[in-house]
C-alpha cells in the first residue's frame, strides 16, 4: 500500500524529540488562519478532531489528520512532511525551537490510485 503521507528523517528526529518532552502527539493541518495549510503538531490530548477530519496515516508513529476540505484539495497528492528552519506564526509544538513542518507533495501516478492507503474518519 502506498502511503498518503510521509516525512523526511529530519522530521521523524523532531518529532521523535517532541514526544520525548511532550508525549504523545497528533498532527493537524486545517487549512485555517495563521500558517494557512501547514501541519501543526500538538499534544494528543490537547486538540479535538472534529467528524469532517480525515486520517491520512501516521508520520513517526504520530497520527496525521488533515480537515475535510483541505483533504478535497490535497487527495490527488502523497504528502512529504519535511521540517526546516524559521518560526512560523502558529503554536505548534515545533515553533519554540525555531523550527517549522512544511508539507511537499507530488501527484499520485495512474498505478498508485488504486493501491493507496485508506482514509479513516472519526466513529460516529
């Protein structure tokens, strides 16, 4: 199955560092204010996933949800989650350290469409 989001190695480090001092994790990416479409990582028990997010897989054994919106924009692209240096303007967990996530995408080919990793939604 081909996964529909991954990370680069500097991020699995980051996010690895980031349980470490915070637990466990959840990462979002809404397409709302402040850093607009970027992943934001939180504690897990500190952000609610809403019945319209969609799980696109895990990054780093950290969940990866994204809004149901933004998923209608980015279902056709497998995600890399990369992490460079500069603070954004949001409060994910990474912001203090003066880093920030960052999403690359490239297009899904013919032959990965039907051998993509599945969605999952919150149960009702």
């Amino acid at each position: 199955m081909i996964p529909r989001v991954t990370a680069t190695e500097k991020t699995i480090e980051l996010i690895n560092e980031l349980i470490i001092e915070n637990g466990p994790l959840i990462f979002h990416q809404s397409g709302g204010c402040c850093d607009g479409s970027q992943p934001m990582c939180f504690p897990a028990d500190e952000f609610k996933i809403g019945y319209s997010d969609v799980q696109l897989g895990e990054i780093g054994g950290v969940p990866f949800w994204m809004s149901g919106d933004q998923y209608e924009y980015w279902k056709h692209t497998q995600l890399t989650i990369d992490v460079v240096d500069g603070r954004g303007s949001s409060f994910s967990l990474e912001i203090p350290k003066g880093k920030r996530f960052i999403v690359k995408s490239r297009l899904f080919k013919d032959d990965e469409v039907n051998n993509l990793v599945e969605i999952s939604r919150l149960e009702d």
